[in-house]
C-alpha cells in the first residue's frame, strides 16, 4: 500500500491584511496645530535662556577682569583704571570715531606707564551697561557713570598725549578703589546704535528693563560680588 505524502511540511496558507488605514485630513491639522502651539510656547523659553546665559557670562568676565585689574595694581605697584566708554562724543572725536563702537558695551584695564593690559573686552550679544545711578533698593553705593563725575579720569585713550575723560574703576596700589565707595556697574538688556563715520551713539535701547544686574565693589578691600537686582523691578 502507497502512502499519500504528509501535508505537515507544507507552509501554512498566509492570512490577507486588513489594508492600512490612513490620516484623515482633519487629524493631519490638528497635529500641525499642536506642534505649533508647542512652538509658541517653547521659542519664548528658550530665548530667555540664551539671555540668561549671555547676562551670566557678562557678569562672570567683568567680575574676573576686576579682580585681575586689582591684582595687577597691587603686584605692578601701579594705579590701574578700568575704562568703560560711554555715549559722550567728545571721546571719539576725529581720528576716532571708529571707537565708538566700544560705547556702554566694551572696557579694558589701562595705566599711565602700561596702557593697555589686555585687550578691550565686549559685553555678550545683547548687553549693556546701565546707566543706573543707584540700584533699586536704595543702599549708600555709587554708579561709574555718576552725573556728577566722580568715577571720571582724563586718560590717553587712544593714542599718548591725546587724553580723554573717561568713567573708570580705579584701583590703588594697596587693592582699594577710588573714593573708597562701594561702587556698582550695572548691566541690563540691550543694544547700541552707532554711527562710525562721525563717531555717534545715535540710540540706546533697553530691551528688559526688568532685567538688572550688578557687580559690586567694595571700596576698601576692593572685593566684588555679583547682584541680582531684577526682583526689585518685578515687585
């Protein structure tokens, strides 16, 4: 007797697939719509950091600046200033105007037998220093760009024997500062306009006014600290 060959060996039939089923034209929008609203909500975010970041980088540098202005007033036994140009014409005056671009956003450590110790150093993007002539919670401190001119000192700037009165930190041989206050240079969001061809600050604008920060030195040890002042703008 022939036996008949065991099916056990043969594939299995395969089972048809329901045929896929596509998005409607409604639930494409209504994903599109919702990634937009994630986007709204997420750029304001994320610019805020970078503002942050750039605030934190600015007060960490000028801090650092300080004390190394301090530090070689003290081992050079030397005066040394720390410069910081504002929008007053009469210190770009021709050949000059090309400097303006250092107007409330630049400064550099300066002495009458060095010049300049360093290059000039930039605020971050969007930074500027405030002319804030004392914080908001009205403690005895002194602003570098005081009205009545108390932080100013006539420095040849550009070029030897071509002087110009400019705000500056000064630090003594012994580490201590200028008129022994306690001294504050404020930073804030913002930007300048200039004009290089003669040598104008043609706007200055703060983009959040909210925003207020500071570094603090002490005039008599000649220490700093860094000062969030914003709080008491958002009270």
């Amino acid at each position: 007797m022939i036996s008949s060959p065991s099916n056990s060996n043969k594939p299995a039939p395969r089972r048809p697939h329901p045929p896929g089923r596509a998005f409607t034209l409604i639930e494409l929008l209504t994903v599109v719509a919702i990634m937009g609203i994630i986007m709204l909500v997420a750029i304001p975010a994320f610019r805020g950091i970078g503002r942050s970041t750039n605030m934190q980088t600015a007060l960490t540098t000028l801090r650092t600046r300080l004390n190394l202005a301090r530090q070689w007033a003290v081992t050079q036994r030397r005066t040394t200033y720390m410069v910081f140009p504002d929008e007053t014409a009469a210190i770009y005056t021709n050949p000059y105007q090309r400097e303006v671009d250092k107007a409330r956003k630049a400064y550099a450590a300066f002495t009458v037998e060095d010049r300049y110790i360093g290059d000039w150093n930039y605020l971050s993007p969007g930074i500027i220093f405030a002319k804030q002539a004392q914080h908001p919670s009205a403690r005895d401190s002194k602003s570098i760009y005081q009205s009545s001119g108390d932080f100013q000192t006539s420095l040849a700037l550009w070029a030897p024997g071509v002087n110009r009165n400019v705000n500056t930190l000064t630090f003594y041989r012994d580490g201590t500062v200028a008129n022994r206050n306690l001294v504050e240079i404020f930073l804030i969001d913002g930007f300048t306009t200039v004009n290089t061809n003669n040598g104008t600050v043609t706007a200055v604008s703060a983009t959040a006014t909210n925003n207020l920060w500071s570094v603090e030195i002490h005039g008599l040890t000649g220490n700093s600290r860094i000062v969030d002042y914003s709080k008491f703008l958002q009270n």
